[in-house]
C-alpha cells in the first residue's frame, strides 16, 4: 500500500509498529496521530479510520478562525479530540 498525502505508511520488518501516520500542519500547529494495524485488524482498516480522521480534521482546520495567523486553542483542543474519539471508536 503506498503512502497518500498527509498519511505515511509504516512498514518495517525490524521495527514495532506497523500502519499509518496521520500528519496535517496548518497555520503553526502540526497534528499527528498513529494508527496501528494490530490495534485496528489489518492495513485496510487502519487506512479507513486514518483517513476517516483526516477529513473530519481537515474540515475542523480548514475552516477555522485564525488568531495572530495561528489556530485558535480551541481549535487546537477540538482537533486532538477528533484524533482520540477516532483512534478509540476505529
């Protein structure tokens, strides 16, 4: 499976992890959130919830206030929320 924009495939033979990085940086604030193909039973499925997470992300981000150029903090909270409710519910 090949890596798609802000998803990273991890495949090592020597390493403990196996599945996708999820990487979005916007306006100061990168958000990064991992998703094991053990914890979610394959690569295909860690994919659907990895991408599943990436546009519920993208849409909070992209369509978000910015203050001084930057994310707001309640953006930022509501983001890494998207990121632990998707990774628990996967």
């Amino acid at each position: 499976m090949k890596s798609r924009k802000n998803l990273t495939r991890f495949t090592y033979e020597t390493a403990a992890f196996e599945g996708w990085r999820l990487c979005i940086s916007r306006a100061g604030t990168t958000f990064t959130k991992y998703f094991s193909d053990k914890e979610f039973g394959g690569p295909r499925k860690s994919l659907k919830v990895a991408e599943m997470a990436k546009t519920d992300l993208l849409k909070l981000v992209d369509n978000s206030r910015r203050v001084n150029g930057k994310l707001s903090k309640t953006t930022v909270s509501k983001g890494q929320k998207i990121l632990q409710v998707c990774s628990a519910h996967g």
